[in-house]
C-alpha cells in the first residue's frame, strides 16, 4: 500500500492527503481564532471510494484536538456525515448557543 501523508498548509487554509507524491484529498476550512469552519473535502476523482477523505477529516480532527484551542463548525456536508458516524468525536464541535 502506498503511504499516505497528511499536511497542514495553513498559508492556503487547507490540509492535504498525498498517496506517495499523488495529492489525493484536500479539506479547506476558515479559522477565525476561536473555531474552524471546515468548508470543503475533495477527493481527486481517481482517488475517489478509497476511504481518503475520511481518512483527512480523521487526522485534521485528532490534530485539532490535540491542539486543544479551537472547536470545529462542520459547513461542508460530508464533514458533517462524517462527524455523525464518528459521535464519539462530538466533544469537539462548536455547539449552537441558543437564543
């Protein structure tokens, strides 16, 4: 199997997973201090039914969780799906305040 490397590219608000050289997904998010809107995940389409996205969205969790200062606000729908097979992982999600 090829190794797979995950890349945060703060410049380009963007993590990356590459398949040896190949980039394969990309996860775009805004970051205004206190959250992450995580907009976007995108698989290049030959890499698509690989489980990659998944796989992105997993490591920019568990680094944002490690980091430990900002929650996420899942915009893009399959982060929001992701996060919905993934309930164990909630604590990090910014809750809506209500009014």
């Amino acid at each position: 199997m090829t190794q797979l490397t995950f890349a945060h590219e703060p410049d380009a608000s963007r993590y990356t997973l590459f398949a040896g050289s190949e980039l394969v997904s990309v996860l775009d998010y805004r970051d205004d201090g206190r959250s992450v809107a995580m907009t976007r995940a995108y698989t290049v389409p030959t890499f698509r039914g690989h489980g990659y996205a998944g796989e992105l969205v997993e490591r920019a969790v568990a680094e944002l969780e490690k980091a430990g200062d900002r929650t996420i606000v899942p915009v893009c729908w399959y982060v929001a799906d992701w996060f919905d097979a993934h309930p164990e992982r909630a604590a990090i999600l910014q809750h809506r305040r209500s009014a």
